[in-house]
C-alpha cells in the first residue's frame, strides 16, 4: 500500500506545481491520522488530485506558504462540518450520482497512468520501449488479477510490484523508474506555521479555495466512506470520518503538506487486500515515512511500469460495471444523471461540482414526478356536504395540478378536503390553500381540512397570517378542535 501511495503522491504534488516531498508529507500526515481518528478503519487518505486541481492557482498566483494556510483553514472547516452532524448530509446524494462520480473518477485515474506510454516530448512511445512497457504493466495486472483466485494471504499488489521489480533487476530491463520522476529523499516532515500575513486581506484570498477544498475532501472522503461501508457489509461514521479529515488536514498544513483527502483506488487496494482495521492504514502511513526517510534509494527504483498496472486494475475494479449492465431496467432520468455526472468529473475534473450538479438534476426529478402524482377522489355524503379525498404530496411542484381539482362555482356550501393520504409540505402549499379558500368564500362557501397530521397543522398554525380554515376533529389522528388564527 506504502508503495502504492508513492507516485501518486509524487503526481499530484506536481500537478499543483509543488515538490514532490510536499505530496508525500501530505501523504503521510493525512494517512497517519484519518487511520487513527477516521470513521472509517481500512480506508486509506492522502494527497489527491482533487485537492490538487483546487490549489494548483492559488500556488501559482501566492506560493507555497498560502497553499498550507489554505490548507489548514480547509481543515478547520471540515472539523466544523463534522462537529455539526453535518455528515448526514450525504443521505441526500443518490446512487446514480455515486454511480457517475465512482465511474468518472476511474477513467480519471486510467487516463492518468497514460502519460507513462509517453516520451519526454510528449508523444508516444514506440518500438522496444512500448513493448516492454506494455509487457511489464500487463504481467503486473495478470498478478493482481491471478493471485488471489489462488491465495489471498499476500496482497496481491505487493507480489506484483515485486515480481517486476525483481526482472527489471535480473535482466536489466531499460525501463522508467520511480526515481526518474522525482526524488523523494528527504526528512521528518518540517514543522512550521504558515508565513503568512495574519490579516483581512489573507483570509480573502485563501477562503474561496479553503471552502472548496473542504468541500471536495468531505465528498470524496464520504463518498469513499459509503462505497467501502457496501464493500465490507459495514458501517462508518460520517461525521467522525469528517473531523479526522480536518484535523490530517490542519497537521498536514503545518507539517509542509499539501493536504488531501480519502483516496478510493488505494481504499480499495486495502480493502481487497483484506484490510479491515486501523492497523493497515498506520503501517502503510509510516511505511512511507520510512520510505522517504531511509528507503528513497531503493524505492526510487521502482519500475514505474508495474505501478502504472496496479493504478489500471484499480480504475478497473474501482469502475461500477454493474451501472452499464442495468442501463436498460434502470428509468432514464438515472440514466442521464450516471452519464452527466461521469461527464463532468472527467471533462471538468471538478468533483465537487459534479456531485452537486448529479444531486440538482435528481431532486428536480424527483419534484416533477411527484408533481404529477397528485389526485383528488370525490364524493357526496347524505348531509349534501362535497369530499375530495387528495392522494400525493402538496409541495410547490404540484400546486397547480391540486388547484384544477375543485369545482368551486358548481360545490355544494359546505367542502372537506381530506388529507389522509397526502401531506401540506410547504409554504407553497399553504399558499395554494388559501388561494383556495379565499375562492370558495367569494362564492358564500365553507371549506374545512380533515385528516391532518400534527407536522402540517404546525404548519398552518405557524402561518396564521396567511390561511385561515377551519381543522375538523378526527379521532384516529386524534386533533383536537382547532381554528387557526
């Protein structure tokens, strides 16, 4: 897993136009701590190419020192999410948005390990040096795909990266090695503060990327969190899933870090490793501390081949393959939001902005569907007094569907409108039975609601000024006789 986390780490850093040590401290802080604290035991954090979209500008634009401010106030941020519940939140994501979001992020990382195909330049390898490649990345994968239909008692991944390494070392096989990228000797990560300018005009500058940041981390973290929680049959903590996250992101600021956030393709390496408890997540942490600290030599000869193939079959199985086999049973509007949210995480990249645009196209859905649902029964009782039993939800989507109902000019003087089946969800709502009330009273007649449950007629009451109409006693809901005022 250590081994694993190290290009990574190294990728995102320079894609952030930072050194190569400041993703690899974040790595470490992040992984160290969400191990310990984290809501979720087997999951695996760390820099990540979301954050590292997100910070990219302001690195250019300030420098490294307002990136770890940023960093830590990011953190702050998140470890108030996670103090006010606001975990929970991630109920209102639907699957098909975790769908899209899973999908686009496993093409991201399979486009990703592409640029190992390329030379220097730019273009793409040829001859000898793609063959090799080719041979190398596919043996890696043909391990990991192997091995475990024979024993799952050493990680799969680990004996792939080995077994390469080891031929590139026996027949000095000319290929790409982690060293070639960056070196990544170095030391205990660096304390220090943020220097920067503790003023107004700062805190301008890093809260808009702090906020998204911290917004992209708990979605991706969460995110995370659920898909492992389906993996293993059990459930994490979202709420303290999200301090932890805060807290690595606040020491990894002050630590020369980066920051991060949960990273699914190395969760699920853990995760299909067998890893289920804190334990794996702290010895792969300080294994790269080792790493960095005395192993750079060693690691840094790496065949980048056998990495790019672990980082394959992790897009592979982090993929929902199960999302295209059920297009054709599935109904079209999820359909559409599984494509658009996998659209806009790989065109975009934006993580963050994918799940929010997933989440606005579902409850749209969901509104208009329950906009048409909406009915009304009618009857007249021997006393000559006109029922009209309403089935369905009266929200701002159905209110025009509800108001064509009633016959106003052509009911008898008296009017119940039962609500046994439906439900007064909004203001929307009280709006609509006013309306109605006021067009039954320019015509001399007497409306009354029936069947209401004690949340609507809280409603209606706190809306007094509004609406006023008359609460018929009904003793299975038990409401006493009521007038609202």
């Amino acid at each position: 897993m250590a081994l694993a986390l190290v290009p990574e780490a190294i990728a995102f850093a320079l894609i952030a136009g930072l050194s190569p040590l400041t993703g690899l401290y974040a790595a470490i802080v992040m992984g160290l701590v969400t191990s310990i604290l984290g809501g979720r035991p087997g999951m695996i954090s760390g820099a990540t190419g979301a954050v590292a979209v997100v910070i990219v500008a302001l690195a250019i634009s300030h420098g490294v020192e307002y990136v770890f401010a940023t960093v830590v106030l990011a953190g702050v941020i998140q470890v108030l999410a996670g103090v006010l519940k606001l975990g929970k939140l991630m109920r209102l994501v639907p699957q098909p948005v975790i769908f899209g979001f899973v999908n686009g992020l496993a093409i991201i990382i399979f486009m990703a390990q592409l640029d190992q195909f390329k030379d220097p330049t730019g273009s793409w390898l040829t001859g000898t040096p793609l063959f090799v490649l080719l041979g190398l990345v596919l043996l890696t994968m043909l391990i990991i795909w192997g091995l475990p239909k024979i024993t799952k008692a050493i990680p799969a991944s680990l004996v792939a990266i080995l077994t390469v390494f080891g031929l590139v070392m026996a027949f000095g096989i000319n290929t790409h090695t982690v060293g070639d990228i960056a070196s990544i000797q170095g030391g205990f990560p660096p304390f220090h503060l943020p220097n920067v300018p503790f003023t107004f005009e700062t805190l301008s500058i890093i809260f808009p990327y702090a906020a998204i940041m911290a917004a992209v981390g708990l979605i991706e973290s969460l995110l995370t969190l659920n898909i492992v929680d389906e993996i293993t049959e059990t459930r994490g903590s979202s709420n303290k899933e999200a301090v932890a996250q805060g807290v690595a992101n606040m020491l990894s600021g002050v630590f020369s870090g980066m920051g991060g956030c949960a990273m699914i393709g190395q969760s699920l390496i853990n995760i299909s490793s067998g890893a289920r408890a804190r334990l794996s997540g702290i010895v792969a942490a300080l294994a790269l501390l080792m790493f960095v600290m005395f192993g750079s030599g060693v690691i840094e000869q790496l065949p980048m081949a056998a990495l790019t193939g672990v980082m394959i079959m992790v897009a592979i199985g982090t993929f929902e393959w199960a999302s295209l086999r059920t297009f054709n049973r599935m109904p079209k509007s999820d359909v559409f939001v599984i494509v658009v949210v996998t659209l806009v995480t790989v065109v975009l990249g934006n993580l963050a902005l994918a799940v929010f645009v997933g989440v606005i196209i579902s409850a749209l859905v969901f509104a208009w569907d329950n906009a048409k649902r909406i009915r009304a029964r009618k009857h007249i009782d021997e006393n000559g007094v006109k029922h009209y039993e309403i089935y369905g939800p009266l929200f701002f989507g159905s209110t025009a569907v509800f108001n064509e109902k009633f016959d106003v000019l052509n009911d008898p003087q008296e009017v119940v409108i039962d609500f046994k089946e439906s439900r007064v969800v909004d203001m929307s709502a009280i709006e609509a039975l006013n309306k109605l009330t006021e067009r039954y009273m320019k015509v001399g007649k007497k409306i009354q609601l029936k069947h209401l449950s004690k949340d609507c007629q809280r409603l209606l009451k706190n809306a007094d000024k509004i609406i006023e109409v008359n609460v018929l006693e009904d003793p299975t809901y038990k409401l006493p006789l009521d007038r609202v005022k």
